[in-house]
C-alpha cells in the first residue's frame, strides 16, 4: 500500500467508513443502505491512505 496522508481520488466501495463512536465499513455497504440505522456523520478513509488507516488501528485488519 502507499502511503498517503491526504488524496484527491474519488472514494470506491472498497474505502472504509469510520463513525465517532468507533465503528466502520467499507463504503460499499453505506451506499447499499446497510447502515441506514447509523448517523450520517461518518468519515471516509481511502485504502490508499495507510497513514490514517493505521492511525485508525485497522490497517492490520486489512491486509
């Protein structure tokens, strides 16, 4: 993977989701209406971004 700390590429259904409370899923599953229970206040991590992944503690869980 690359490291990245910022991207300017579109997010894809691979990408990950993070809500504050510590949850995630990778976008797809958000845009299918999987997570239509959760708030819509989550953020999105590239999976080119292993800085914040790993910040995020789910690199590992990744690869």
């Amino acid at each position: 993977m690359t490291e990245l700390s910022t991207s300017t590429c579109a997010p894809k259904a691979e990408d990950i989701t993070c809500w504050p409370d510590g949850d995630g899923a990778h976008l797809g599953e958000v845009w299918r209406r999987a997570f239509d229970w959760k708030s819509d206040d989550y953020d999105v991590v590239l999976l080119e971004d292993t800085v914040r992944l790993r910040e995020l503690g789910i690199l590992d869980e990744l690869s």
